[in-house]
C-alpha cells in the first residue's frame, strides 16, 4: 500500500471511529501485511503498568516484554530484541503507546517504518482533537438544555432527574445519579437515582466509592479491571442492576463546602476516561449553583432563573479590525481578574455588551451579571436602588428590597452611564467600593458584597474632574482599567460582518430567507458616518429585515432607514429612529406611496400597477395611512 493510500485509510479511520482501537484497527492490519510480519500488538502504559490496546494477526507464543516496551518508551527510540520489534508511536495526546512487531523480516529497513508511524500518530492527534470538539459541542448543549428546562419545573425532583439524565446523555452512560449529604443522618441521598422506582436511594456517607468521594473530596473512576472492588454491591443487589463501571466527582456549593457526590455508571464503551471526568467535573460545578440551596424552593428559582437569564444573554464581539482585536485582547488579559474597569465610548457602541464579554470570561461567569443605568435612577432614588431598603424605610417603602450590590454579591455590577451620577450618589458610591459593605436604607446590619465593578460613560471624566462634577478618588477607583470602545466608522469592513450577523438573527426570529445586500447597500453602509454606533445599525438592519420584501438590498432599501444626523436637516427623506417601529412602518409606507405616484406623474393606476398592487387596495391603502388621494 502507497502512502498516500494509508493516508486516505487513516483519514477514513479518523471519521467512523469512536475509540482509538477502532482507529488503529485498520492501520495496523495494513502495517502487518505491508511488513510481513506475523503479529503486531499496540501497549499503552497506564498506572505503571502495560495494557493492550489492540491485536492483528496471530497471536506468538511469547507476547512482548514490558520491560523492552517501557525502554522504548522512554528513549522514544525504535528497540529490536529478536523476534520483537518495538516502535514508539509519538502521539501528542497519546504518548504512552508502543508498537509491537513480532517476527519482522531481518531484511526490512528499519528507516521505513517511521514514516507511517508518524502518520498514524498525527491521525491519532487529529482524531483526539475532533472527538474533544465534539464532546465540549455536546457537553455544552446539555448544560444549557439543562438550564433552559429550569423554567418549565416545579419541584427539586425534577430538576434532579432533568440534570441526571443531561449527564447520562452527555457522558454516554447507563444512569447518574446526584447523592446529596444528609449530614445529620450521615447518609447520601440519591435523589435521581435513574432506574430505581419509589424512595430515594440512601446509602451510609462512607461506604462505597460515593462515600470516598465524599470523605476525600477527589473525583474517583472505577471498572471490572481494577483488582479490587470498591463498589457498595448492595446496592445493586437492591436494585437489581450491576455495575460494571462508575465515576464520581465530589458536588460542592460555591463556597466549596460538601453537598453531596456526583455519579454515573456504566459507560457504553466500557470504562471512563479523563475526559469523562472533567466534563462530568464541569457539569458539578453549573449543578451545583442551582442547588446549593436544596432545602428551599424559592431559592432553588431564583438560581435556575439567575442561570437561564445569563445563558440567555450570551452576547458576542463580532468584527475582526485591528481595534476589536485589541479589544478582544484586552479582554482576555483583564477578564479573568478581579480589577475595576471603565469603559469609554461613543453611545451606541457595545459597552454593555464589552462588560458582560469580561464576566463572562471571568471566575464569576457562573454567577449573577447586574447592569444599572446611573442616568435613569434619581438621586433621591439612587440610594435605595443600589444598596436596598428596609421596610418602612420611608413613605413608598412596604416592604424590604435587596439593592443591586447584593443582587450581584459574587459576581460583576456594571454601572452606566456613570458620568451622570450625582456627587452625593458618588461618595456613597466610593464607600461601598472601598469598604465592601452595604448598610440598606432604613438598616443598621452591615452586609458584605463581593462585587467586581465595571463603569461605563460616553463623557470625558478627565474634564468633569476638572469642573468638580466627578469625584477624583472615585475617578482613579475605577480607572484601574480603561478601555476605549472604537465607534463604528472606525471599525472598517466590521460593519458589513455586524450587518450579516444582525440580518441573519432577525430573519430567524420572524421565520424568513435571509436576503443579500448588493454591492451599492454595500458600499453604501461603509460610507455611512453612524452616529449611532452599533445600535444604529442594529435598528436599521431589523428594519431591513421586516420591511424589505425582495431577496436582494440594495442601496434604495436603506435609504428610508437613514439616521437623521446623516441625512441633510432639511432632507424629507430621513426616518425619526426614536419612533416605534410600526410608527416608523407607516411613515415609510406614507413615502414610498408618494415618490411612486410622483414618478408616474400622479397617475394612480401606472403607481398601483408599478407597486403590484390593485388601483383600489392602493386607494385603500391611502385611505388606512390619512393620505389624501391626488386630484
């Protein structure tokens, strides 16, 4: 076999394989017979010792030596001790495998055999990565099923059975089950116990692997070939059931306290590997926030409501321009920190959006993201609105509210508008901030916060520090970071990718083709100043999106969508952007109506035919809209 043709069968390999056996079945067969030799092993050194990955061919009377594979190993060298031969495969994700040639013919040039053993450890590396992707793709969409299924429920067993059956169908396992620490009891209580009908399954906290689990706070992995049986076999003589592999990994809430030992059983290929067990570790952490508080329903709604809403809210920073990649990177250094960041820019320009791409990529991503817009809360008001009140408090105070530092407690408070804020507002602001406590209004208990603070403003606090409406200690308490935010003109081709992407969310969200922008609306875009930023083209594009009927725009179709500052001020052309959008519709099609009957010179019939409608559906039409119709 040509190499390019063992390359073609690896790659083949590489898409209908599910385990590395499968993998190099195939291969290996080939190797053999192109070798002339009569039996090939593949050894993979696991926990100290040697286990066989796969056969071909006949098996030899003696099989290899673990000590002369552990040499080749270790040198990463070809070893031939007659009648073996043995070749390390240099896989980057499997490192630990040896090919074992048995009765290699003594005229074979050792130097060939490389050359394949290379390709199959590139297939190996490139079938890892694929089956990595692919598992993070699957493990993700059940995370988040899991948690969008949170709203539909009820009652805790059913939001136990829902996450125990995302782990079953992520980890590709028989059941799971979620034991929580009845500590008083001293039993673990397998609440989704998946296959057991009637009570929950109790068990003693420290027996089986469940209960070393618990006791050691360390993920464990068992199958039938272990030398010893750590399974509880009560519980399967209770059940019914045997097991025959298991993974556990210990459930703890978000102060890192024992609640209980996640479980799943019986993989479908047999065993659990690493990767098992750090999606099943990831999948703890996203069950675990929603019941940390097990014993109260209406705590358990407001987590499984906090962790839906911010999965909800996933936002994106799309655009590739040399300022977004400085941005993205910027990001990616401050996100995973806990410093205060201010970000400065233009209206319009994504600076909420920004805030919650740092949350998201920070410790406190599993945990609530508040925004505040300053301007639009009094002064009177502001107070009240951040830090909380009790009850009675004041006049309108009947009963006791929880400001936005506590709301946000754990995780991140993003503060808009910041430069609008009132300099009373400001130092009480600058308290919280250095203090890291809250008193609410009408209180006298001292609340902690643990709050990463981000700020946002489209002002220059260097000049409103100047004019003494900012506060200079809070001005450098929150310019740890700053970040300035590109308006959209300077952003380049970005606003043709923003437009595709908007374009492609709204047509999706009313059911219909997404059409195409000509290379006039094309042009026509990047040529715009945008004022309005972002937002700007976002509302443009959703108008586009359910006004423009052809599967073409051209640069017509976003005349009438114009913002006002571009167009001229005394222009009739351009819409009011701050309108509804049916107010916005009607004024459009007011237009539209009369620049048609304008340009057959107000002969209704040749306007109504042009516009593909009948002469009375257009009269209709007027008569719907207040227009008059020509004399």
């Amino acid at each position: 076999m040509s190499t390019l043709a063992f390359a073609s069968q690896l790659f083949g390999a590489i898409e209908r394989s599910r385990t590395l056996d499968q993998l190099l079945q195939d291969p290996v067969d080939s190797l053999r017979d192109r070798w002339g030799c009569g039996y090939v092993v593949v050894l993979s050194s696991a926990k100290g010792s040697w286990k066989k990955v796969l056969s071909s061919g006949r098996a030899a009377a003696v099989g290899p030596d673990s000590m002369h594979a552990s040499e080749c190993l270790d040198s990463r060298r070809l070893k031939q001790i007659t009648p073996w031969t043995y070749i390390h495969i240099p896989s980057q994700s499997h490192s630990d495998l040896v090919l074992c040639c048995h009765g290699l013919p003594a005229s074979t040039d050792l130097d060939i055999l490389h050359e394949p053993i290379a390709l199959i450890a590139q297939s190996i590396d490139i079938w890892n990565q694929q089956t990595k992707k692919t598992r993070d793709v699957i493990r993700l969409n059940q995370i988040l099923e899991v948690a969008a299924n949170w709203h539909s429920h009820q009652d805790l067993d059913r939001l136990l059975q829902d996450i125990a059956q995302a782990a079953t169908s992520l980890l590709r396992c028989d059941r799971a089950s979620i034991f929580l620490w009845d500590k008083p009891a001293r039993e673990l209580v397998g609440h989704p116990a998946l296959g057991i009908e009637g009570k929950p399954l109790r068990i003693a906290d420290d027996k089986g692997i469940a209960g070393a689990v618990l006791k050691s706070q360390q993920p464990r992995r068992w199958d039938r070939s272990d030398p010893h049986d750590e399974v509880d076999r009560r519980v399967d003589t209770s059940s019914g059931y045997r097991t025959d592999s298991l993974l556990a990994v210990p459930l703890n809430d978000h102060r890192g306290k024992p609640m209980g030992v996640f479980e799943v059983i019986n993989h479908v290929d047999g065993r659990f590997d690493s990767q098992d067990e750090s999606e099943l570790i990831e999948l703890a952490r996203h069950a675990s926030a929603a019941l940390a508080n097990t014993q109260t329903l209406q705590r358990l709604t407001q987590a499984r409501d906090r962790l839906t809403a911010d999965a909800q809210q996933q936002v994106q920073l799309i655009g590739g321009s040399p300022e977004m990649l400085t941005l993205k990177s910027t990001i990616a250094r401050v996100g995973d920190t806990d410093l205060a960041v201010l970000l400065l820019g233009e209206n319009g320009t994504g600076k909420e959006v920004v805030s919650r791409q740092i949350h998201y990529q920070s410790k406190r991503r599993y945990e609530p993201f508040i925004a505040v817009n300053c301007a639009a809360i009094t002064e009177t008001l502001l107070e009240s609105e951040l830090f909380g009140h009790e009850k009675g408090a004041f006049t309108d105070a009947h009963e006791t509210r929880t400001g936005k530092f506590e709301l946000a407690s754990g995780g991140t408070l993003f503060l808009d508008e910041i430069g609008d804020m009132s300099l009373a507002g400001q130092a009480k602001l600058l308290r919280v901030l250095e203090e890291k406590v809250v008193v609410r209004v009408g209180g006298s208990s001292l609340i902690p916060v643990n709050v990463r603070v981000i700020a946002a403003t489209n002002q220059n606090l260097v000049d409103l520090v100047r004019q003494k409406k900012f506060r200079e200690d809070l001005y450098f308490r929150l310019t740890v970071v700053t970040m300035n935010l590109p308006p959209l003109r300077q952003r380049g081709n970005d606003v043709l990718e923003l437009a595709d992407f908007f374009l492609t969310m709204f047509c999706n969200k009313i059911g219909r083709s997404k059409p195409a922008f000509s290379a006039s609306a094309k042009r026509r875009l990047l040529t715009h100043d945008w004022p309005g930023n972002v937002r700007e083209l976002r509302n443009i594009v959703e108008r586009i999106a359910y006004l423009t009927a052809d599967e073409t725009i051209d640069e017509s179709s976003i005349d009438f969508v114009r913002s006002p500052r571009f167009e001229d001020s005394g222009s009739n052309d351009a819409i009011d952007l701050s309108k509804p959008l049916a107010d916005a519709t009607a004024d459009f099609q007011v237009r539209y109506i009369e620049q048609q009957i304008k340009a057959c010179n107000r002969n209704v019939t040749q306007a109504a035919e042009r516009m593909g409608l009948q002469r009375s559906n257009l009269y209709r039409k007027m008569k719907q809209l207040g227009m008059k119709p020509p004399e």
